[in-house]
C-alpha cells in the first residue's frame, strides 16, 4: 500500500511488471501443465537410467546386475544421454512459460507457497545445473573443477527430490488445468489469440507453441541420438562423438598415451599374472593365444553415451578362472597396468559375469591384434557393462578370494 504510489508514478518501462501483464496465451495454466508433464518424464528418466550407471559402477549386493540382457546398459546410458539432450528445450520452454511468476506480488503468501517456492528454486537449479555440466561432460569440456560424477550424482538426488515435492504441491492444479485442456487446448476459454486474463495477444496460439517446443525437441534428438543409435550416425550433426571414428573403427576415450602405459604394455616380457586358488602363475600373449579362443559381437557401451558393436575374440574368463584352480562362476578382480589409484585401474566381475559365454579376456579385435588404445596386450570385453569397466591394458587377475 505504502510503496504503490511511488512505483506507479515510475516511466512505464522501469515498472515492475504484474503477472496480468503477461499476455502470451503460452503462459496459461494448460501450456505450463503439458510442459511440466513432459519434463517431469523426462527427470525420472534421467534419474533412473542415471542411478543404474551409478549402480553398475557401485554395485550393492541387494540390486546386482547381471550380464543378461546383453544390450542393457548400453540402451541405459544412450537413453540417459539423448533424453538429456532433450531436456534443455523442455527446461526453456518451461521456464519462458512460468516466469510471469516470478513478478507475483507478494512473493510469499504462506509456508505451503513458501516451501513450494523453495522447491521450485531448487529444481530450477538443479536441473539447469545438471543440464549444463552433463552437456560440456559428454563434450569432454572439463571446465569445472570438481569432479563430474560425485557432484553430478548428488545434484540428481536433490533435482529428483524437489521434482517430486514440486509435482506433490501442483497435482490438484495439473488435473484442473488438464481437465479444462482436454476439451480443446486452442478453443477453450480464453481463446486462442486470448492471454490468460483474457486480453488480446500477439496471436501466438497455445498449441503453436506447444508444437514448436515438439519440434525443437526431436529437432535436437535427431542430431545427437546417433552416437547411441548408429544407423542414425550421418545425421547426428551435434553428437559430442561418432563411435566408429577411432583405431580398427572403434573410437577410444583413454588413450595409451593419456593413461601412460605405453612402455609398460608394448615391454617384451609383458605376461598376464593369474593368482588363484592353486596359486600365481605368468602366462605370455603366446600362452593365452595357444588357449582356446572365442569370438563375442559385443558393445563398447561408454558411460558418455556414445555405443559402437565390435567383434572380439579372446580366452572366455571362465576358463582362466578354473585355469587358476577357482570355479567358473568365482568372481575376478582386474588389474591394469595403469597406476594404481588412477580412474578405472581395476575393476571387479561378479561370478555371473565370469560364468557368462561372452566375457573374455580379449586379444583381438575385428580379427587383428588389439591397438594398442584399445588395450593390447589384453583387455577385458564383457556384455552389459559400462566401458569404464572394460578394463585395458590388463596385468593381473586375481580369481575368487585369492589375495
Ligand atoms: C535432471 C537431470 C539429470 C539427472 C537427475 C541425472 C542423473 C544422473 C545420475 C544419478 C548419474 C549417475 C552418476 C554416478 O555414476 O554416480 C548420471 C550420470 C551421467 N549423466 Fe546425468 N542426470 C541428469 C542430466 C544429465 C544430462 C542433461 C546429461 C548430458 C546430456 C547427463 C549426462 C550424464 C553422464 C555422461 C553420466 C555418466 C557419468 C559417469 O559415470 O562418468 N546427465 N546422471
């Protein structure tokens, strides 16, 4: 009352603007209901799909996962990645629909629309910030200083909890504006050139936009989706990889060089240890090639989204396992020649994947001798497992409980 005054007797475009000044039809109820159903998709989406590679790469015994089905992962992380993509035109769109909100006056009426307002800010921030990280990640643009993973893993709890606080408060409000929308998003009262208090508009229509949004979204997918998608490979302009693009076709993430194992992997006297229940022994390239050998058609699945099928062939694991006194199905420990405490310098198979047909200790790779990028002289290849996992440049296994 006391401020009004002043701010009325302001130039017109110094003043604040009110809600009601907002004539735009997108910014009805039924256009922010539509959007916020999609990005609420989208969010568990990501959440789920996000906790599943969380979940493959800190196991829990009461969750595992197995190596069936084979593609699983795979599918997992494109999706995480695509629908990623995808969420950056719904979170504008959404935020262009809403922001009128912003100039409610006053900002809090009660603890109800206070906690609703703080859990709209932080979704907001988390989502945006998930958003960006997420992208300049899978663009290798590591500009931030922390580390992706941990910070990106807890900002998804704290996006997916206000998500749902958010979608508890605004249920009542989505039904109603669902209801009315069902009648006819375009012709219901106010009409199509109408804001929401009714005024004429710029004659942009609800369905219009709604439309656009649809378009700049798949628009968007299109051009990404190919990384994981591979016959859509030529039209994927925007993808951050193209899979094939690498030595013997395949592309790499770590590159020898990069993981400063060059010297130690291309040494002569390079010989795989095998510790195991009937003790440690050495076994030469020449010793594994003399083993039986198996050929898998099996994906590089990287944790970045990106997926390429390779042809591998190498000693299946289980048959090192038992090799080394254990059983077929006893779980292996992965060594590399990478230095220890580096990112992915071990890795763990759980029995179910030792015991599985597919998961070897691979030499070859589309019938040649591995590169030396792609983890000669030996590496691991095993189904549904992120790339991360594929341990290269392998210098040890350790089967069972064998220390
Ligand atoms: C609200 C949005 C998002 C949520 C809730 C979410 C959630 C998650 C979670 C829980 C993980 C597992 C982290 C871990 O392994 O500890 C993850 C991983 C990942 N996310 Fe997201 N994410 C979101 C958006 C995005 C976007 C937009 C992108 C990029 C387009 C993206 C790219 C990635 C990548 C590349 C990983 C793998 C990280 C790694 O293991 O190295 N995420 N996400």
């Amino acid at each position: 009352m006391v401020n009004r005054p002043l701010l009325s007797n302001r130039p017109s475009w110094l003043r604040i603007p009110e809600p009601g000044d907002f004539r735009s039809p997108v910014h009805d109820k039924r256009v922010v209901a539509r959007l916020g159903l999609f990005l609420g998709a989208a969010i568990l989406i990501l959440f789920v799909t996000g906790l599943i590679s969380h979940l493959h790469q800190h196991p829990v015994s009461w969750l595992p996962f197995g190596p069936e089905p084979v593609w699983a992962y795979r599918l997992n992380q494109g999706l995480h990645v695509a629908v990623g993509f995808a969420t950056l035109p719904l979170v504008l769109a959404k935020l262009y629909t809403v922001y009128p909100q912003f100039f409610v006056r006053p900002p809090v009426t009660g603890w109800q629309h206070a906690l609703e307002r703080a859990s709209v800010g932080v979704l907001v921030a988390a989502t945006v910030f998930q958003i960006v990280t997420g992208i300049l990640n899978v663009f290798k643009l590591y500009v931030f200083g922390f580390s992706f993973t941990g910070v990106h893993y807890a900002t998804a709890w704290l996006a997916f909890g206000a998500a749902l606080v958010h979608v508890g408060i605004k249920l009542p409000v989505m039904f109603r504006a669902f209801a009315a929308g069902a009648r006819n998003l375009d012709s219901d009262d106010p009409g199509p050139d109408r804001s929401p208090n009714g005024d004429a508009t710029d004659g942009t229509t609800r369905r219009g936009f709604l439309g656009s949004v649809a378009v700049a979204t798949l628009f968007l997918t299109a051009l990404t989706v190919g990384q994981t998608v591979t016959p859509l490979r030529a039209v994927a302009l925007l993808a951050p990889r193209d899979p094939f693009d690498g030595p013997q076709g395949l592309a790499v993430n770590k590159t020898a060089r990069g993981a400063g194992v060059e010297e130690l992997a291309t040494a002569e006297d390079w010989a795989l240890e095998l510790v195991g229940p009937a003790g440690t022994s050495h076994l030469t390239r020449a010793d594994l090639l003399a083993m039986s050998q198996h050929e898998a058609v099996l994906p590089i699945a990287c944790v970045e989204g990106w997926s390429a099928s390779a042809r591998w062939t190498g000693v299946r694991m289980r048959d090192l396992a038992t090799l080394s006194g254990g059983r077929p199905d006893d779980p292996v420990h992965v060594v590399s020649l990478q230095e220890a405490g580096t990112s992915y310098a071990t890795s763990d198979l759980p029995g179910s994947y030792v015991a599985h047909d597919d998961t070897l200790l691979a030499l070859t790779l589309a019938g040649e001798d591995l590169d030396l990028d792609h983890g000669f002289p030996a590496r691991i290849i095993a189904p549904n497992r992120p790339g991360v996992l594929q341990t290269k440049w392998v210098s040890r296994l350790v089967v069972g409980n064998a220390a």
